[in-house]
C-alpha cells in the first residue's frame, strides 16, 4: 500500500508541475472544455455551434479567444461529448467566477483532470492485483502507467482525458470481479457505476463498456454454474444491471447526437465541420504500421511539448509485446478458463478501444495517441503480468527504472512564457498569455515532492521483487530438503 500511495503522489506532483508549467491555453482545444464547463455552470447544455461566452474578468481567456482562427476555433466544439465532466468541474467554475480569476478557472480544471487520472493509476493497481492476484503486479502496473510521458502532455490539461483514462480502467477492474461465478451484488452496482460514468464521459469509452458488460455477460451465459436456463439468467442479470442505468443516465444524450450531427458521437459531423477528408477505411487503418507505430512513439514523448523519443523504445515495445504473448500461452496451457476469461477480456478492452481510434483516423481525425488513454490500464497489466515472471519482475523494475529516467529529462522546468511560440500562432502568444499559472515557490515544492515520492516507489518495488526472489528461493529449497528425505 506504501507503494501505491507513493507511486499517487509522484504521479499527481509530476502531472501538476506540467500544469504549472504550461502557459494558459497551450492546447487550442483547453478554450472549448472551458466553455463546456462554463455553460454547465450556467444550466445551459450547449451544442457545437455554441460560442464561447467568457466572464467579463476571465482576460487571458478573452485574450486566446480574440486570436483564434475564426469562429469554428471560438465555439464549444467539443459538445459532442456528455456532459459529466463538466457537470463534475461545475462548483470549480462557480469559484473561478466568484474570485475573478483571469483564466476563467483554466487551472482548476487541469487541476481536476490531474486528480481523476490520479484515480485511474489506483483502478489500475486494484485491476492488477485482481488479475494476477498479487499487490507486486497491481503496482508493477500502476508503475508503467505513471512513467508514459504523453499522460502528462494531456492530462495535465483542462480536457476530460482524466475522467475517461480513470472510468475505462475502473469498469475492467469491475467487470474482472464480475467474471466470478456469482457474482456479488456490491461488484454489479460498482460495474453499472462505472459503465454509467464511462457513458458520460466519452462516446469512445461508452462503446468500450458495451464491450466488456457484453464479453462478462457472454461469459457467464457459456461458463456460468447451472443450466441452460440459469446461465441466460445469469447473463441478462449482468447486462441488465450493467447497462441499464447508463442507458437511462445518458441515451437521451446520444439520441440527441444523433438528431443533431448524425451519428451517435458527432464524428462525421464535426470532421467535415474542420474540413478534414477521409483517409481510409477502418480495416484499411489497422493495417496502416506506421501510423500505430508513431502513435506508439507519441506515448514515449511529452509531444508536442517536447518531441523527443528514446532511443530504446522499440526495444521497450517488443519487451512488452512478448510479455503479453507469453502471458496468453501460459494461460492457454494451463487451461485456466477463469484465468484466460481475464486474459481474453483486457484484450477485449485494448481492442475496442483500438478500434474507435481507427474510426476516427480513418474519417481524418489527428492522430493523438492520447485516444489510446483508456487501454492504457488493461495494456499495462497484461504487460505487468507477463513480466512479472520473469525473474520475479526483476525485468519489469528494470524496465520501470529506464522509462523513469527518461521521463525526468522530459518534466518541463524553468519554461520562460515570454518566449515560448504556439504552433497556431505566427509568433508570440497574446501578451495576457505570457505568463504560467503560478510561480517558482509551488513549482519547486511539488517538484521535491515528486522526487521524495519517486525514491519511495524505487524502494517499494526494490522491496516486493526481493521479498518474491526470497520467497521463490526459501520454496525451492523446502522442495529439494522434501525430495532428500528417504
């Protein structure tokens, strides 16, 4: 627990120096979850075509606002998503109006993205422990996550990456538990919970529940204990349960997409809207390597912050690709049908999530690796998991210890906002936007506590490795004094 406590606090500290260190509005899209938030603050649901309507006070945002493009950059596009985040980051607002702050509550809500993603690393530590049934993998995991660079680009920022990254690892985690033979009434409602927050968080990850609630439901209709009959039973219990409540919570809002942009969530609609062409089909897509493998590439960089990939990466991807494959050939040789249930559904998972991303690369999306996020938790523990025997995760700490020095050169320090160039602008930022959201004292306390709590988590892994190297040796030499004995 130690070192899931830790390996929280140095993600959070490490995700709040990026906040800290990026000028107001870097990312173009950080305006439009703005005003999302804002109109949910206000009791308005709005549409894409909505514009932005900042507080009379909010200078820097009004500043960013009278720089854009032209009015497709200064509406609320990105209203094709449901509105729990913003329902979430909505007292945020009515604090941010009620002291004035000049970026209209930019910071806080990066602030919120940070904290939600921080519950995703804890989702992602309880599904591995709950996989493999042990806390070394559970953190092994959270651990790998905590060290992708990309996370901290995005979501250090005020987008819902945070809520979806966290909503997507906790519905597996819930769904794993729900695979037991009876599942118990508390894993259920926790799984409905999650599904309904996943639902109203993104299209993307309401598709990826669909998924996992149908692959347990289909799980206990073919493996369940009972007859036929208790076994369809069984199955519509946990559809049911799953999917009702996010359908009642949330289908009004995809009805809704539909009416309003053709599609359940606006993709057509709004790529034609920032005149983007279709690229290929999504078969098409799955096959295009170099689009996954520059994906991949994004993850190990803070881009575009920073564009820098190292140099062992592909090294890094070909560990975990043979971690995965020698996890699945154990699983099928024991024949373990819960154990290679598990396995088959984070698969599931990586693989809806793969796919919606296809879909949108295919109709001309940007390639942002940061739509991979809500695979990121199954991935890493299937990763964790196959690793983790290897020499007892000494390979995985190894691995751990390599991604954390390679992210420490990537954390942004001493970034001087007077100089620094968006790659919409042609030159400097508005004046108003020549400034970071805090100054050098918070900075410098968050990042000593970044490092205190980075030296713990070394030790706490250093520790559980040992502790399962002892542990592996003491039952081997029991084995050999047993099989001495005359």
């Amino acid at each position: 627990m130690v070192g899931l406590v830790a390996v929280v606090i140095a993600f959070m500290s490490i995700a709040t120096l990026f906040a800290l260190q990026q000028p107001p509005f870097y990312d173009a899209d950080e305006k439009a979850h703005l005003a999302y938030a804002h109109e949910i603050a206000s009791f308005h649901l709005p549409e894409i075509e909505t514009l932005a309507d900042p507080p009379a006070d909010a200078v820097q945002w009004r500043a960013e606002l009278a720089s854009a493009q032209d009015d497709r950059y200064r509406g609320v596009w990105v209203a094709n998503h449901p509105p729990l985040h913003y329902i979430a980051a909505a007292p945020l607002i009515w604090l941010s109006d009620a002291t004035g702050r000049a970026d209209g509550g930019l910071l806080y809500l990066r602030l919120l993205s940070v904290t939600f993603a921080a519950v995703g690393i804890v989702f992602i530590y309880l599904l591995g422990k709950e996989v493999a049934g042990s806390r070394r993998i559970g953190l092994l995991a959270a651990t790998i996550v905590a060290l992708v660079p990309q996370c901290y680009t995005y979501f250090s920022r005020a987008l819902n990456d945070g809520l979806a990254f966290a909503a997507a690892t906790g519905l597996v985690w819930a769904a794993v538990r729900c695979s037991r033979p009876l599942p118990r009434r508390g894993d259920l409602v926790a799984l409905s919970a999650l599904v309904a927050v996943a639902a109203g968080t993104r299209a993307a990850t309401m598709l990826m529940a669909i998924v996992v609630v149908i692959v347990v439901a289909a799980y206990h209709a073919v493996r369940g204990p009972g007859d036929g009959l208790d076994r369809v039973a069984a199955a519509a219990r946990v559809g049911t349960i799953g999917l009702g409540p996010a359908v009642a919570l949330w289908g009004w809002f995809y009805v809704r997409n539909i009416a309003l942009y053709g599609d359940v969530g606006a993709s057509s609609f709004l790529l034609e809207r920032f005149r983007r062409t279709r690229q290929n089909s999504v078969l098409g897509m799955l096959t295009e390597g170099n689009v996954w493998s520059e994906l991949y590439r994004r993850l190990a960089s803070t881009a575009p912050l920073d564009w820098g990939v190292p140099r062992f990466a592909t090294a890094v991807a070909v560990l975990m690709a043979l971690a995965v494959v020698a996890l699945v050939a154990s699983a099928l040789r024991r024949r373990d049908r819960r154990k290679l249930f598990t396995v088959g559904l984070l698969l599931a998972a990586v693989v809806a999530v793969v796919l919606t991303v296809a879909q949108h690369l295919a109709g001309g999306g940007s390639p942002y690796s940061r739509y991979l996020f809500p695979a990121l938790g199954p991935a890493a523990v299937l990763v964790a998991a196959g690793l983790g025997r290897l020499a007892k995760g000494v390979v995985a700490v190894a691995m751990i210890v390599v991604m954390g020095g390679w992210l420490a050169t990537r954390v942004p320090i001493g970034v001087d906002a007077t100089a620094l160039e968006r790659p919409r602008d042609r030159g400097l930022p508005p004046v108003a936007l020549q400034s970071l959201p805090a100054g050098d004292g918070p900075r410098v306390v968050i990042a000593v506590l970044a490092t205190a709590s980075a030296a713990v988590v070394v030790a706490a892994l250093t520790a559980s490795v040992t502790l399962a190297l002892a542990g592996g040796a003491a039952r081997s030499r029991s084995s050999t004094e047993r099989g001495a004995r005359p």
